[in-house]
C-alpha cells in the first residue's frame, strides 16, 4: 500500500482500524479547537477576521504540538481487570507500571542504547529512604515529602497502611508475597506505622529479599483517599471500583476504560519525578497481529505491541518505523497439570519434551529472534544454568518413555492457546504434528485470554501456553513463584517436597553461596521431573514509529509510557 492510498484503502480493507484513526484525529483536532477558541473567543470583527487569516497556518503546527503529546499504541488486549489484585498477566503488567508507584525502584542503566535496571542498586521511589535491620527481619520506609496523587491528594502513611491493609485482606497478590516470599502470618506483628510519614513492616524470619521485593509491579501504593469513596458496605475495599479505574501516585492515571476496546491513561501533572512528556496514551486493542501491523504502517498508531517475529523481519528495513529488541527473561512454555492423568507420570512428561522439534520452531515460527529455554529460571539471573537440559528431539525414545509409563497406544489431550496469538497458533500446529509422531492426539482449543486463564487456574484444561517472566532478579523468587506447591501461580500443581525444602531454605538464608548451590539443585530436579514442556525465551520486541523515543526495558516486560517520548 502506497502511502496516498490509505485514505482509500484503508476503511475498505480496516474499518475498525479506520475507526479508531477517525477517532485519533477528533480527539486531537477537538482539544486544539477548544484551545484556540479559548485563546481568540472575542465577539469582534477584528478578532475573527484574524482567526479566518490565520488558523490555516496555526492550526497545523498546533496540531503537530498536540500530537506529539499523544501516543496511540496498539495491542492483542486490554487489561483483564486494573486492579493489582488481579492475577498477573500480560496485558495486566503493562497497565500496572504506569498507573501504580511503588516505594522502591532499580536504578537506571543503559545497555546498547536502551534504558534498562541496573539490579545492583536500589533506589527510593515512593520511599525516599529506607533502613534494613542488620539480621534482615525488618526495613523501615520513610516516606518522600510531597507526592501527590492525579487528585491532588498528598501521599502520607496512611496511604501505605491501607494499601497494606487492603492487600492483606483481599488474600491474593499482595498477601501470597507477604507470606510466602517474606513468611508473613499476621498483619498486625508485621505493619506498623511510626508516624505521619514512616511506616516499618517486620518479618519473622530472615530475607534476602525483605528489600528488593517492594519493586514488584503487584505492591503499588493506593491514593487511600480517593479509593475510600467508592468503598460500600458490600465492597469493603472498592474492588469493583478498581477493575476499571486507578488511584495511586503514579505518572499516570486511567481516564477510560473500555474492556475489549480501549484503554485511556493521561498524565499525572502532581508527578513526583516531574510531569510526563506523553500528556495521553491512548491504547486501542486490535486482537490481529496483521491489524497492528497494517496500523502501524499507516500511521494510524504509533506503536504496535506484540507483532509476530515474521512481521518484525519484514519491517526492520523500514526507514519510517524503528524495531526495539531485547532479551530479557521471559520463559515460554506449555504447562501440563501435574495431577492429571497421563501427566501425573514424569515419564509421560519427559517423553512430550522429547517430541518437540525446538529448532524447526526457532526457524519457522521466531526467524532466529528467540533462544532456547533450558531452565525454569531466566537465563539473565544470578545461579542460571543450562547444564542439565537435555531435551533434544528424540522420538525413539519419547516412544520409549511412554511405553515405561504404560502409554505405549498414545493418548488424546488438549492444548489450549490464546485467540489472536499467532505465535501460539503457529507452535501449536508444530507440537500437534510433532506429538502424533508417538500417537499423543492432541485437540488444539482457541480460546479468549482471559477464559484460558480462567480454565487453567482451576485446572480444567490439561495442556496449555504460558509466557512469563518473574520481576525480581533472584533465583530463589523465581522457583517459589514457578515452582513451591504452596504457589498460587503454580498452575500445573507440581509438587516436590525436597523442591520445596529447598525454595524455603533459600528465601531465608543470606549465605550466597548455600543459596547458590540449592538453586543449582532445584534446576536439576526440576530439568528431570519436566513439569513443563520448555519452549523459548522469545525476548521482547516493539515496533513503533520512527519518531517515538524512550523504549526502556523492565523485568515485567511491560512498557513506561513515562520513558517514552516523541521526536
């Protein structure tokens, strides 16, 4: 398509798409209107005849202005929920960096050009300093002068205790980190404000991690106050309310939000590291990799999320557009409910991982874009290693295995994926064909993200895609997420007692080196019961315009739309 075809081709081919580029440029032009009549409203001859001489040549820089404060992104969903109590996904991460501040942060480094975090120094966010006990079974947060939330409230520890306090209560995200990272059991021996603008929280034993775990995209603080409103007797903690609003002290807030179409986030002007240079980001959902991709291409967004590595490859020559790369530490792979006949049985499990033709799909599906995922922990964290992968295609001895496990005729599964994911599509169409090798049947199921997530949370679905990556930078945190039985994201139910023994010792131990050594044994036993079937580290990749700016990269894998800017 030819660029002075898209008026034409565009509402035949991608009305939605045209839509939401009609809506764009009423937004724009609507706000700019608003403030020109604002700047000429003077019932004068004078003054109109000025505005009729004029506007034709103010109007257009104005609108480039107002433009370039505004960043249109398009992406496969829209949050499933913006509380941060809802189980963590994808498209959940990437609202929860910008519309929720937590007390503490890495700092900043750059590596090749793009902004990343530097694991090896904490720096105070919300908390402008903090003190750890020298046996590590307690830090104190002081609390920085002078934030503000979009409403104007100013955050003291009030804030912070009812953002505990909630957490605790609601028995999801917050409380699983409270006590099952820091062994947390009762709140009241644990949160202490000590004044206006001080809070400590104490933990019963010691953690390595009593520090770092507060930069976790799940712990934001709430703006008390603003929630409070629309706290009712039936909902005691404004939960309804949250699905689909925000109030924190973050750099942004949500203005709109339409789930399955839209989602609108403007500028915390109170910001406490200074107002954002975007004033709007306006993300659009377009479930097609083909629609984000011929959006882009048309100037109608200025971001693209998740286009397929086939799409990146043809667009890295494109001198209008940039392609942003970076292998970061997501783990893909297909998890199989442990619990669940045939993969109650390791041999079972091991004999699928044998099947897989890894680097047919490295190939055909990811164009060289991805690596290898040879251990349960991201390959950039401390006491990572590969030594005990060896899951190289072999049918003769998938076959063997199976027949070991009593499955010599094979067996019917299912595999289910996400709907609009053509990634997933595509390897799953790979593994069904490379399973039918040693009689696995399996049926592949399309399903909208957040039924999958719902169908393999209560274990009603056998085999099934998951993409993740754990936020802190410790092995340790990493198993206990994936891994611990006592996990509340351990989906396929794996359970080892000397795994868990292990997870446990090493969330409580300061000696590195024993730390290390556990870690480097959990990966071992894990590597051999293969409660997953290992897939890739597919990195992540954006494509954006070539005048957006500020790309960064976090361990969430999620977007700062504060880092990003217009050129």
């Amino acid at each position: 398509m030819k660029a002075n075809d898209v008026p034409q081709a565009l509402p035949a081919r991608h009305p939605q798409l045209f839509e939401g580029l009609i809506q764009t440029t009423c937004e724009v032009t609507y706000v700019m209107k608003n403030k020109l009549m604002h700047v000429f409203k003077r019932p004068t001859a004078v003054a109109l005849t000025f505005f009729s001489l004029f506007s034709m040549a103010i109007v257009p820089n104005a609108l480039a202005q107002e433009r370039n404060s505004i960043l249109v992104v398009a992406g496969p969903r829209t949050p499933e929920s913006l509380d941060q109590e809802y189980p963590p996904t994808e498209a959940t991460h990437e609202s929860k960096k910008n519309i929720y501040e937590r007390l503490l942060a890495y700092a900043p480094k750059e590596i090749d050009g793009v902004q990343t975090e530097n694991f090896d120094k904490l720096v105070g966010a919300l908390a402008e300093s903090w003190e750890v006990s020298d046996d590590m079974t307690s830090i104190v947060f002081h609390l920085r002068d002078g934030v503000k939330s979009p409403a104007g409230n100013t955050m003291t520890a009030d804030d912070v205790m009812w953002s505990f306090e909630r957490g605790w209560n609601m028995n999801a995200n917050f409380r699983w980190y409270m006590g099952q990272v820091l062994g947390i059991q009762n709140y009241n021996d644990a949160f202490e404000k000590i004044d206006d603008m001080t809070v400590k929280v104490t933990v019963p034993r010691t953690s390595p991690l009593i520090e770092r775990i507060w930069v976790n995209n799940d712990l934001g603080i709430l703006d008390a106050e603003a929630v409070k409103q629309h706290v009712t007797e039936d909902d005691p903690w404004a939960s309804s309310w949250l699905s689909t609003h925000s109030a924190s002290f973050a750099p942004y807030q949500v203005t709109k939000f339409r789930s399955g179409q839209e989602v609108v986030y403007e500028a915390n002007p109170n910001y406490y590291r200074g107002a954002p240079r975007l004033e709007k980001v306006i993300f659009r959902e377009m479930p097609t990799s083909a629609n984000r991709l011929a959006a882009l291409q048309a100037g109608a967004v200025d971001v693209a999320e998740w286009l397929s590595p086939r799409e990146l490859t043809m667009l890295e020559k494109n001198p209008q557009l940039k392609i942003w790369q970076v292998f970061g530490n997501y783990i893909q792979r297909v998890e199989m409910n442990n619990t669940t006949p045939p993969f109650d049985n390791p041999k079972v499990r091991q004999a699928l991982n044998y099947l897989v033709p890894r680097e047919d799909i490295l190939t055909a599906v990811y164009y060289g874009k991805a690596r290898l995922t040879k251990s349960p922990i991201s390959e950039i964290y401390p006491s990572y290693t590969d030594e005990y992968f060896e899951y190289a295609q072999d049918v003769e001895k998938a076959r063997t295995l199976l027949k070991e496990a009593g499955q010599e005729s094979g067996f019917k599964t299912q595999l289910g994926y996400r709907t609009g994911d053509l990634i997933e599509e595509e390897i799953a169409v790979i593994i069904k064909t490379a399973f039918a090798r040693a009689n696995v049947d399996v049926e592949l199921v399309k399903l909208p993200a957040s039924t999958l997530v719902e169908r393999y949370s209560k274990g009603t679905i056998p085999m099934y895609f998951y993409r993740d990556m754990a936020i802190v930078p410790d092995a340790a945190y990493v198993a206990n997420l994936w891994l611990n039985s006592a996990s509340l994201i351990n989906y396929p139910k794996f359970k080892s007692d000397e795994v868990d023994q292990l997870i446990n010792d090493a969330l409580s131990s300061t000696d590195e080196t024993k730390r290390d050594t556990g870690m480097k044994r959990v990966q071992q036993i894990v590597m051999d019961q293969a409660p997953w079937i290992f897939l890739m580290n597919p990195g992540y990749q954006l494509a954006t315009r070539a005048n957006v700016a500020g790309f960064s990269w976090y361990t969430p894998n999620s977007n700062s739309w504060y880092d990003f800017y217009k050129e």
